[in-house]
C-alpha cells in the first residue's frame, strides 16, 4: 500500500452504507421487463436495510485459539487425519451440531448465527489478524509487516468516528493485552482516523479478583476542580507553543487527555 493510499480512499470508502441513489436506480430502470415496478423495487430495499437494533458488540478474537474441527465443524465423517478427536452434539438450533465440550453453546444456538463463508489464504499471525481486525486485505502477507497509520484502522475506531462516545462512557474498549507475533499486531487502534478514536485499553484481565481501573479514579489529593484548572493550564500551554499546529502526535495526546478528562469527570 502506497503511502496516503489509505488516506485517498478515507474512512468511508470500506464502510459506506448500502443506500438507494440515483445511479443505482437508473441502473434497475431496465428491470420493467421482469416486471418489477419502482414501489415494489423501494419497498424490497426499505425491508432489506431494516432498522439496526444492536446496541453493543462484543468482538472475540482468538490469536491461535482453537480450530474449527474442535469447535463448530468436527467433520464426523471425513477420514481420521482430517476430522476433529472429539465428536460433535445436537444442539437447540436445526441442522447445527458443535462439539461435545461446548454444551453451554448448544443450548443457547437458536440465538447465534455460525458464519461458514469467511476465511483467508494468509501464512503469517500478523497479516491474518490485521485482516480479521479491519476487514481489509493487508498490503503484504509477510511477517515484517509493521504497524502503521497508512494501514485501516480496527472496527471499533470506526464505530467511535461514527457514533462518538457519550455520557463519558468509552467506545471502543480493547483489552486484556496487545496481540503481538514478533511485533505489536497492525489493526487494533484507529490508525490514521487519529489518536482520539483509539481504544480505551485495558491491560488486564478483568475476572481477577485484584481487578481495578487506576485510569478512571482520581489520586487522594486532586479534585476535579484542580483538575480543570491543570487541563486549563495545558491548554494555554498548547496554545502558546503553537504546538498543536504543526504536530498530529501532539493533537492525538490532546485528544486523549480530553477523553480521558470526560470519562472521569462524568456523573
């Protein structure tokens, strides 16, 4: 990928909604002779979009989890060398079987989907993963790819570009750690959507029993009035050094402690 390619193309050209345009329709004039009239044909793309209805998504990658014939596609049938060691079990939804140790999902499978059509032909931990993490093919299949800001961003910085966060309430929340093989993973911040869409990242596990949020609680000796007042002071600073306008790194800290300052100021 050329430098600025990503840039050219922007945020949207990968993640633009599926509307009804004038072009579009002039391209299904010619449809009459099938006889599909206009109503019919905006009636059929109104069902089609429907009204989105989630509210939040929970995105579960497995860097070298589990394979699919030890999870939801045994192969019961295929020869020994290729089918998984454990056998698979009826579960609550028609002509769906998972494996054995999954009981728990087997009954709740009425209300999940399997999606059997996604796959890749990538060799590489790196270039798989920013694949799974953007939805975009990486420029290169080769484990010295490198994280970079001319590279897609992960969905989660996306969703943050496009529906901000309120209430003070994060985003995009990434944790238990950074996926790495060799060198931190491409694909797991906002990249050159810029810094303020990053992940609010939490570097622990949040089942342990010592779990907490240093980040979201104030030090004994600082009030959110102090607060204001050092965030007031680094604004002037900002301003007089002109630093924010030369420097996108800069801007990006700005950005993050601004959020930073929402989420613990928030009621």
């Amino acid at each position: 990928m050329q430098p600025g390619r990503a840039r050219s193309a922007g945020a949207c050209e990968g993640f633009q909604r599926g509307t009804l345009t004038r072009r579009s329709l002039l391209k299904v004039g010619g449809l009459g002779f099938l006889g599909l009239r206009l109503p019919a044909l905006l009636q059929a793309v109104e069902q089609s979009q429907g009204q989105a209805r989630a509210k939040a998504v929970i995105f579960l990658h497995q860097f070298g989890g589990p394979s699919q014939t030890d999870t939801v596609d045994m192969k019961p049938a295929a020869p020994e060398a290729i089918r998984g060691e454990f056998k698979p079990t009826v579960t609550r939804a028609a002509g769906m079987q998972l494996c054995e140790r999954l009981p728990r999902l087997a009954q709740v499978a009425d209300k999940f989907t399997l999606v059997r059509s996604v796959f890749h032909d990538k060799k590489n931990h790196n270039s798989a993963t920013y694949y799974s993490l953007t939805g975009q093919a990486p420029p290169l299949d080769d484990i010295r790819l490198r994280d970079s800001n001319d590279l897609f961003p992960a969905y989660g910085s996306v969703v943050d570009l496009l529906a901000p966060a309120k209430g003070g309430v994060p985003t995009f929340v990434s944790y238990p750690y950074l996926l790495r093989d060799g060198s931190v993973t491409p694909g797991q911040h906002a990249s050159f959507l810029g810094k303020a869409h990053d992940p609010f990242y939490i570097g622990q596990d949040p089942n342990s029993r010592d779990f907490r949020l240093p980040e979201l609680s104030l030090p004994a000796n600082l009030s959110l009035a102090r607060l204001e007042n050092r965030r007031e002071v680094q604004r002037l600073v900002n301003r007089q050094s002109d630093l924010l306008d030369f420097s996108a790194k800069a801007r990006g800290i700005d950005a993050t402690y601004a959020k930073a300052l929402t989420m613990l100021t928030a009621p």
